[in-house]
C-alpha cells in the first residue's frame, strides 16, 4: 500500500489548471522551470496547513487567494482534492473547494467520504460542507456542529477528535512537511554555527535542528546513525566519523573527522555540498520522517555520485514516507527508474499536465539511452 495518499486532483492553482496524478512512494517531478513542478508541493503544504486550522493564514503565506488563482482571467475557485489507500478498509476521499471572495477567500465546498464501489455513487460521508451548510457523521447522520465554528478553517480541520475515521484523516494530512528548499549554507547560516541542543526528530527545514537530530540519533536509533555515516564514507571516501563538541550555554557543534587531518572539520569550514548531503541524508534517515516528504531541487551544490546514493537513500525512504521531489536536473535523472518520475510539459492553454514515464513507450529507446539522455533529447518530453 502506498505511504501517505494514492491521488491529488488540482484545478484552478496556478500553472494546475486542471491535474490528476497518481501518487506512487517515491514521485520525482521533471520538467522545464516555470511548468508547475513546486506548485505540486505547494499543494501539499497548503492542504496540511488547512488540516491544521492554519489555511487563512497559508493562504496569506502564498500571496492571498488572487495570487493563488490560475491567472488567466477566467479562474475564481480553486478544487483540491486527495485520496488515501486504507488497509482493510475502503479509501478515503477528500475534495475542498475555495472560492474568491472580494480580497480573500471562501470555502465554498469540502467533503471527507468512503467510497462504496465502482458500481455505485453511494458513499460514507463524514463531513459535508457547502457554504455555511456544515455537517459531520455522528450516530449514523449527519449533523451541523454545536460549537464556534471558524468559517475561514476547514471542517476538517475542527473534526471532534472522537471522531475516529474523519481525525485519522486529518491526522495524515497534518502530517505533511513543510518543503525542504535549497539549504541555506551562507556563512551565518543556522547550519553551519553551534546548535542549541533540543528535542528534534528531523534535521529542519533550514538546517537548525541538524545537530539535534543527529545527536538523538546516536541513542534513539543508532542503526540509523550508523546508516548516515556509511553514506558519507562511500561519497566522502577519506570521511572517517562525526562527532559532537559541547561549547557551552547548551551548545553543540558538530565535527567531521577525515581520515587525512588529526582535528576534525566543524559545519562553518565544510563545502557547500558536504553540507547540503549531511543534510539530506539526515532527513532521509531520521525516524521521525512524516506522512509525506517535501524535497524542491535536492540536486542543488550536488557531485553525481551524491546524486547516486542520494536516489538510494530516497528509495529507502519511499517505504516510511512518502515523497514528492521536484528537480529539473538531468544529472538526478540520470539515476531514476520509470517507474519513479513524472514528466511535466504545459498543454497549449499554459496549465501543467503530467505522465508517469513508464506508461510511455520507452522499452526499446531504453536498450540504447539512459532516462537523463531521453529527456535531454526531448523523447520524454519535459522540456519546455
């Protein structure tokens, strides 16, 4: 079964005009820049905000609802919409609707469902929303809610946490990260000074936690340490270990050891790539990995080997959680499967559309060319 959610429909954002992907483990998005490979992220970190009660404020986040809306003067909503696999139980499928309203936005419809089968349009309903009608599943019916309700949030996200299927939804979708960019490793950087020690399961979005995952890693899921450092001695052949320095106040800085000097380097003196790979192979490897990973341009400061061990490690990932990477890099291309990559190309309207490369016709093309040589020539498509 596939970690996290098996579809994402999109219509009215942006470059989505109108999308339909299934979702696989690991998703790479390919594609020209400009052509909606990190609106699809997006997506994601505005539908976890929604499931949190933060939408009014993600939507100000993104720019406000104009900003968000495809822009071609026809667009006033925008329709979301994800499916998640169940074990031993039927699919659950959510749809929100928002709809330009003056300066901001309204929610003009959501639905949270269980789908009975192909044969038929009877389903489960759990939450039923249009407009100022709201209604959640109890005892069997329907029923509008007998609390504050905040209109500008998601029914979903104000699910009575009793409610079991409906909570357990909303528990997945919050459990989306934010969008791992390209690392911050400017000299000042919080990657590269001593770090407050703290409770962290994953390394951070800016790196600030990097220091604190690693070193929880050491006691809470030593394997895993072990695992990083392994990574780092195959693309580092002269990297012997890492190591932690207190330097006070509750500091910490962390120390790379090379085979070739008798002190070992800290994160202020490491190249920009050394770091961005610590990094990601932290985020990789940490146990407290979410739903669903967001990763924009990993290739970024990267030598092809990295790139190599970095689809690697992906893969591994792919089974805890599941990942949505966005890259235009033919280098990182170079090492995927078919079975791994979505081709992204505009329609002749401007909106994205999107094919997984193994359901193209490439069995012979691959006898002869590699998947970055096929895409470089325009075969796959995803070029412009």
């Amino acid at each position: 079964m596939t970690p996290g959610f098996s579809r994402l429909s999109v219509a009215g954002y942006r470059r989505l005009k109108s999308v339909d992907i299934a979702l696989r483990p690991l998703n790479v998005l390919i594609g020209a820049n400009g052509v909606g490979k990190s609106s699809v992220l997006d997506v994601f970190d505005l539908m976890a905000g929604a499931a949190e009660g933060n939408l009014q404020s993600n939507v100000s986040g993104f720019g406000g609802m104009a900003s968000l809306l495809t822009a071609d003067g026809k667009t006033s909503s925008i329709e979301l919409g994800l499916q998640m696999e169940r074990q031993e139980a039927l699919p659950l499928g959510y749809m929100l609707g928002l709809v330009s309203e003056g300066n901001g936005y309204a929610i003009g419809m959501e639905s949270l469902f269980e789908h009975h089968g192909p044969h038929t349009s009877a389903s489960v309903k759990y939450i039923d929303a249009a407009g100022a009608q709201i209604r959640y599943l109890s005892d069997g019916k329907l029923v509008p809610p007998n609390w504050a309700y905040k209109t500008q949030e998601t029914a979903l996200s104000q699910v009575p946490r009793t409610y079991r299927d409906a909570e357990g939804f909303r528990r997945s979708l919050a459990d989306v990260s934010e969008v791992y960019h390209t690392l911050d490793v400017s000299s000042r950087a919080p990657v590269r000074t001593p770090q407050i020690l703290s409770t962290a399961e994953t390394p951070g979005i800016n790196g600030d936690d990097l220091v604190s995952c690693l070193f929880a890693m050491t006691g809470t899921a030593p394997d895993r340490f072990e695992a990083i450092e392994d990574a780092l001695r195959v693309a580092f052949p002269k990297f012997k270990r890492l190591s932690f320095t207190p330097v006070g106040a509750g500091r910490i800085s962390l120390g790379w050891q090379d085979r070739d000097f008798t002190r070992p380097f800290y994160t202020n003196e490491l190249s920009e790539g050394t770091l961005r790979f610590l990094w990601l192979t932290t985020l990789l490897q940490c146990p407290g990995l979410p739903k669903v990973t967001l990763i924009d341009e990993p290739e970024v400061s990267l030598h092809p080997e990295m790139l190599r061990l970095l689809t690697e490690l992906m893969r591994e990932a792919s089974a805890r959680s599941q990942l949505i990477v966005a890259t235009h890099s033919d280098r990182f291309v170079r090492f995927l499967r078919p079975d791994e990559l979505i081709v992204c190309d505009l329609d002749e309207t401007g909106g994205m559309i999107t094919r997984w490369a193994d359901e193209l016709d490439l069995k012979e093309w691959l006898e002869d060319y590699t998947l970055d040589q096929l895409w470089s020539q325009g075969i796959l498509g995803g070029r412009s």
